[in-house]
C-alpha cells in the first residue's frame, strides 16, 4: 500500500506516462488529464482530482475502464477510481494525504505578457535570445542546462518567462516551473518548520518537465539549501528534462556557491 506523497505522486506519473502511450487523441490527453493529481486513497478506492467538471464527467463515462487498467499496470493493485473536479476538492473536509501539488511554490508563475515577440533584441542580448528561443524550440535536446547571465535590466527574466510561454503554446500537456531562487529558499525552508523532510519537494521538482529558475546568485550562503538544488539539478537532468537558470554574473564568479553546483552550470550553454 502507498505510504507517502512521493509514492503517490510517482505513481500518478507513471499512470499519466501509461496512460499517454494508449490514448488515441493527444488532444483528449491535454484537455482532461492534464494538471490531474491524485487526491486520496483509502482501502481500494482512489480518488483523483481533474482539472474541470467537464473532465470529471468525461473521464467517468468513457475513460474510466481504461484508466483502471492503467493503474492496476503501474500499481500492481485493483483501484475503484473516483474524480472529484477541483472546487469539490475543495469543498471538501477530509484530509489530503497523498498529493501537496497545489500546496508546493503557490508563487510559481510565468508571466504572460514576457514572450520572445515583444523582447527587444540588442547587441548585448542578441546571442541570449537567440539561445533562448533555440532551447524553447528543442527542449532538453541540444544544451542542458541554458545559464543566461547578464547586469539588472538586459531582459533575462523576460527570456526566462519567454521560454516558459513558448514551450506552453508548442507543448500544452508540459509541466513547467518558473520560480526565483528565493521561491526556492522559502519552500525549503517552510518543509524544516513544518517538520517535513524534503522528499516530496525534491519529487516535486524531478517531475516537472521545464524547470526555470531566476537569479540563482541568490543562493550564496544558503548551504542545505543548495545541497538540495544539486540533487534536484542531478534528477532533472538525468530525467532529461531542461533547466534554465538566470544569474547576473556568469558560474566562474559565483560566490559562496558550491564549486559542483558551479561546475553543473558551467556544464551546457552560458
């Protein structure tokens, strides 16, 4: 039986994973079990939150067969599956047990009116941009991870958010996290004063396709707080998945900063 969130959420992965393969219509995919998590599990019932009413009665009345099948493939048990939409999630009082998805980086947030049609291209920024747009089109497939690096106001954080809504129009079902370093610092450190470990937030992290963080030189000095940045960095590369981190100096000039951290940013395109 499932003990922990990182078990369910690394059994919803593989249920989405399973699931995408036997899905016929890619669109049916993107539009209904996108964004779903699993919400409870008790006895031999899971109840799974999807991202709409719509999605709820769908799944319920043409899916839920295949679903089961599904899940059985990657749980190895018999599942009675329930949806809930989210405002009865909500609604509800039980306890969530299985899944902080909506509870990890509330501020993660990519900002809709920072797109590569509207960056201002310069002579100090051409080759970012253009490295930028390279790495949106191709994810995780030419250079990992894309270090940007430049003074206040060469339009990093806007490439950042760039690259985010890119990949989001070209790549709908992408699961994509754009957050500061200091995002990053405070959910670490919000798990020690809840007196959590940190796995669930490391899981959180491994299962993202896109991960964007700005300006990492804000990192300096926070010691288990870039010991758990280098294990996120490991997974997500490992996973193949692309990182882009912003800074304002380049990896050679970071200070305080772990020296294998700096070697794994120097390691794709700066």
């Amino acid at each position: 039986m499932l003990s922990s969130i990182s078990e369910t959420t690394r059994l919803w992965e593989r249920v989405l994973t399973k699931l995408e393969q036997r899905l016929d219509d890619r669109n049916i995919f993107d539009s209904f079990f996108h964004g779903s998590y699993i919400y409870d599990i008790t006895g031999n019932t899971m109840t799974v939150v999807v991202n709409s009413a719509l999605a709820a009665r769908l799944i319920s009345t043409k899916y839920t067969d295949l679903l089961e099948e599904v899940v059985l493939e990657a749980a190895e048990t018999n599942f009675k599956l329930l949806f809930l939409e989210p405002d009865e999630a909500k609604k509800s009082s039980k306890s969530v047990t299985s899944h902080r998805q909506e509870e990890i980086f509330k501020e993660s947030f990519i900002n809709p009116n920072l797109k590569f049609d509207n960056f201002v291209v310069g002579t100090s920024n051409r080759d970012a941009s253009q490295a930028a747009l390279m790495i949106a089109s191709n994810p995780a497939k030419i250079f990992n991870p894309l270090f940007i690096y430049s003074e206040s106001g060469l339009g990093k954080t806007h490439l950042l958010h760039a690259i985010g809504n890119y990949i989001k129009e070209n790549r709908p079902s992408a699961k994509i996290l754009c957050i500061t370093s200091d995002d990053f610092f405070s959910e670490y450190v919000k798990n020690l004063q809840d007196g959590k470990d940190t796995t669930a937030l490391r899981d959180y992290c491994r299962n993202v396709d896109t991960f964007l963080i700005d300006d990492v030189q804000f990192l300096t000095d926070k010691k288990k707080t870039q010991e758990l940045f280098y294990y996120v960095f490991n997974d997500l590369v490992k996973k193949g998945r692309q990182i882009v981190i912003t800074s304002d100096r380049q990896p050679n000039e970071l200070q305080d900063i772990e020296q294998r951290l700096v070697t794994r940013f120097a390691s794709g395109l700066t």
